[in-house]
C-alpha cells in the first residue's frame, strides 16, 4: 500500500467554503490529524481514525503524519483557512527537512483553503483590493523587534495590513503594542476591521477609524485588517462597505 | 422582485477549486457578468443570461450588474481566484460609490475563493508559510515609483512575495525592472517561483535562485513568489519543497 500526506485548508469555519478537492482527500483518507477544534469539523465514518491533538504540537503531529504515510496509511493533515498561511504546511515541511531522509520522496500535497483573510475580506467589502501584507502578530516564533519593524516599513508602503493572531492569553500586550505602532506611523482615520469568528454563526465584525481601536476589540479568533491610507468607506444602512480602490492617481 | 449582486472567486482555474457556496450562488443567478474567459467557465443553462466582456470595462461591467440588480435581476460577477484580490469586488464597490445613491442600499455581497497567489503557494510546498506581502506589478493602475517603493520597503521587511499580473505583452519593461530592484536588495540565493496557469491541464512551474532569473519566465498567466530569506529549498527527486518557516530565530 502506498501512503500519502495531504495537507488541506478547511476554510475559516463555514463548511460551504471548504472546496470539493478537499473533501475528496477526507473521503479517501485513512487518518487525520490536526488541532483538536479543527479535526472535530471532519465527519467521522468508519475506516477513517481522527487523531485531535492540542495546540503548539504542530512538529510533533507533522512526524506522526509522516510516519504514518511511510507506513502506508493515507493521511489528510487540516487546518483552518489556508493550510499554507500561518498553518500546518509549514511546519509538515519544516518536519520533513530536518527528518528522516526517505520523507523527502513521500506523496505530499497541500490543497489550498479559504484563507481567513479574504473571508474577513469579502464579509466587508474589498478592503485588501490593492497592494497589501499579512503578518502574524504572535511573537511566539519570532521576536518583537521583527514585527515591529515589519509594521514600520508596511506602513511606510502603504500597504493595507492582514494580522493573524493579534492577541493571545498569553501575551495580551502584542496587540496594543502593534497598534500604538500603528497610531504612530498611519492616518488616524485608517479603517480598522476587527472580524471574530468570520463565516461561522458567531461571526461579529466592528469597524473603526485606527485612532479609536483598542487592543481589547481582537482576540485570538479576530482576523484584523488595517486599510491603506486609500481605503474607502460606503456609508449606507447597516454596515458600510469598504474597499480599496484599484486605482493609485499619481 | 428583489435583486441582488453577489461577486464571486472562481479559484485560479481547476473545478474542484470552486467552493459549493460559489456554486449556489451561480445556481440562483438570472445574469452571470464578467470577463470572457472567466464567463466561459460558467455552464450554460435555461435561465441564466451570460454577460461577457473585455479586459479594461471593469467599471462599465459594474455599472452594467448593478442597473440590473436594481431592476430586479439575480447578478453574479465572477473573478478568477478571489474576487477582493485584484479582481471585480473593488470595481464594484468604486462603481457603487462613484454612481447611483440608490446602488448604496442594494444586497451586494462578496463570495472569496482561491486566490492563485495560495494555489501556487500550494503547489510547491508553504513559501508563504511566514509573514508575506503581495502585490499586483501591473502598473496600468499605478505609477512604478510606488512599486518600485513598495518593492524596496517589502524586501527590507524580508517578507516573502506574491506578484499578480508582472507582466503584460504591452508593458513588458515593468518586470524586468522589478527584478533588477529584487537583485539589488535581496540575497541571490532566495527563490523565485514562477507558477504558470496554476492548477490547469497547463499549469509549469519553474523554481530558480533570484540570481538566475530572467524577465521571460513570466508572462500574464504568471503567478510569481519570492522567498524570504528564511525560505527553505528541501531537495529530493522530482520538483523540490519550498517553505518558509514560521520560526524566526532572534
């Protein structure tokens, strides 16, 4: 029997967004591992093992995976959204580079996702419609110093701005570090979305000029987008919408 | 009868990349708007009128949705990939806020989808698995003193790179000038992916050290990544592995 490791993106929680080439690899697998909120959106069937584990194990789930696939079992690693923003593709490579060599010449693919920057994004308009960056605000992996300087010099682009993880348990005070940045280097009337659980039944979306955000309006379900300093906003009943134009007059 | 308009990503090209709330959506439409290659990938059926149209009528076409959303018609707009990245949603949302006041109180939504940046992503490996910043090099719509800008920003932020649209067959000078910047700020060694016609029976990819690469690899079917410094190339048989880590080390 000959094993595989697919990696897929199940979308930001909606499962009208998880795509069909997605649900045909969890239809064909035997196993499937993931962060245990993430393996409890796959139905379960017989022939199929779910292996949940906790967060902040993602190398360790990555070997499990690969030794599994060596030894013949069809394995569907998930994450949210895209699997290769922020997510397990990453860290399955980084397992197979620094792993036992015959890993290199397993079957992997990674299957995109709806990432949950574009879902954010669509729910509200087109506020990532130009240039932009996305950073991770989490200074688990990487020191502060980096993510400050990244936002430094995306302000100074103009970019508009997509952060992922703004604000963890942990370490609360990230976020309100990221924004006294961005209250630094930006106009004060740059919108700010703050999207929580987007596409789900709990979705809740605030949106404000930057000089109002607070570090309290994210936590670690909030997708936050900063628009550029030509970001527009369509004031109507309800919720505006906000866009970025295509356009740069010169 | 109510009208609406709901702007869709039909993902970089492969079917089984179109997500089923995409799906529903063209299956309730009476007028399916958009450019010619993109219209053609929406089966014909009784009931549904098929508005194609050229390149460059972005705002005509927008107009052309909305009058008919107002007048009572089902709308979709389809973009390739997502249609908030570089595609139809902000054409839309200018032509609402520039036209009609009325436009302002339609039922507008947007419907993401795969964006060839994650697709190509995807089909190496994770080169966006870290902080990334992603760009469109057309400079139809902007000036190339911004690119050019943002390119130098962008690389001394060390994100990995997504570009749309580097290269037209009327202004093809605009890569070649991009890449010049890249050679002069980025290391030689990091990689540059050049996906073509990403996730169709046609889809190349070619994978060179930034050293090596030259204007010709892209055209306008191009999606094209630049690693960051961090970036990872795991060798083996066949195309290799491409990853960024999520890890920095301070």
């Amino acid at each position: 029997m000959t094993g595989w490791v697919t990696i897929v993106g199940l979308g930001p929680g909606n499962e009208d967004m998880v795509t069909p080439e997605v649900r045909a690899a969890l239809a064909e697998a035997t196993d499937v591992v993931g962060y245990i909120p993430y393996v409890a959106r796959v139905t379960p069937r017989k022939g199929l093992t779910l292996h949940a584990s906790d967060n902040r194990v993602e190398i360790d789930r990555s070997k499990h995976a690969l030794g599994m696939a060596q030894s013949g079992r069809k394995v569907v690693v998930v994450s949210s959204g895209d699997p290769g923003v922020f997510a397990m593709a990453a860290a399955v490579l980084e397992a197979v580079e620094h792993g036992d060599v015959t890993w290199r010449n397993l079957d992997i693919r990674v299957l995109p996702g709806i990432t949950a920057m574009l879902a954010c994004a669509a729910a509200v308009g087109a506020p990532l419609g130009h240039d932009f960056c996305t950073i991770n605000l989490s200074d688990n992996l990487k020191p502060w110093s980096l993510i400050e300087k990244r936002l430094r010099l995306a302000a100074e682009a103009d970019f508009a701005m997509a952060f992922y993880n703004p604000r963890s348990k942990s370490r609360p005070e990230g976020f309100a570090k990221a924004l006294d940045v961005l209250k630094e280097v930006c106009t004060p009337q740059q919108p700010i979305i703050f999207g929580r659980a987007i596409s789900t039944p709990e979705q809740s979306i605030k949106v404000v000029p930057l000089k109002d955000a607070t570090p309290d309006m994210a936590d670690m379900r909030t997708m936050v987008i900063v628009g550029s300093s030509a970001t527009r906003i369509i004031e109507r009943e309800g919720m505006p919408l906000i866009y970025t134009p295509r356009s740069v007059v010169s």
